[in-house]
C-alpha cells in the first residue's frame, strides 16, 4: 500500500515554530486591519499546483487565497483537503495575463477557460519561505 506523501513530517523551505500558528482567517483580518508583519497561519488545502507542487491555494470562509512560494520549494501534489501551516506574509499582486494562464493550466483547466483570461486581476497573496503539515 502506497502512502500519500502528505504524510511526511517535513520542512519544506525554511523551518518555523508551529506553535505561533494562527487561523489562516485570523490572519486575512490582520492583515486587512493594517497589520502586514510575517505570519505563520494553518488552514486547510483547497488546491495545489498539479505541474510542480509550487503553489497551494487555503480555503478560508471568504474563499481561496493563493501560497505562492515563487520556486524556491515545491510541496507534494496530493495534498487537497489536508490541514497545512506555512510562514510569510501577505501582499497585494497584480498578476499578468502570462502568469494566471500558467496557474489555469497547472490547476488543470481546460483550453477554452484558459482562453478566457485576458486582463491581469489584483489578487491577495500569501508569499512564503516555509511549509509544514499539520499534525
């Protein structure tokens, strides 16, 4: 029997006390109130980049918010519905038509919504440097 490797205990990225985890919606309401300081937030795994395991997407009760870890780690792809933390901070980004097709087609859309994307979007992000699962 092949055990999922979102199993291991590992760090992926830089390491960080999993102990001053916080909610990742807590952490969206600090951040909106003006706080911009690094967070380490848990949640749970909505979506991962099926190309590379180079993103993840939280499920918070506003929606998703992206985990970008701009190439530095990948996670493992078989991760959907698993408790996660990761260490960064949030930002504000205005994404490119280039980049939102590359993040369509590694969530594994389909060519006609691919083709649909035609300006760049805004987007909330959460940057980070570390990623654990939850225990």
């Amino acid at each position: 029997m092949l055990l999922s490797q979102c199993s291991e205990s590992k760090v992926y990225g830089t390491d960080f006390d999993v102990s001053k985890a916080i909610a990742i919606d807590e952490a969206l309401i600090a951040f909106k109130s003006g706080d911009a300081k690094s967070k380490i937030v848990k949640g749970e795994i909505s979506a991962v980049c099926q190309s590379e395991g180079c993103w993840f997407n939280y499920k918070t009760k506003d929606g998703d918010v992206m985990v970008d870890f701009d190439h530095k780690f990948t996670i493992p792809k078989d991760c959907k519905g698993k408790m996660a933390m990761a260490e960064g901070s949030f930002s504000y980004d205005t994404t490119s038509v280039e980049k939102l097709k590359d993040w369509a087609k590694d969530d594994n859309k389909s060519q006609e919504e691919i083709d649909k994307i035609t300006s760049p979007k805004i987007k909330l992000l959460f940057n980070a440097t570390g990623f654990k699962f939850a225990k």
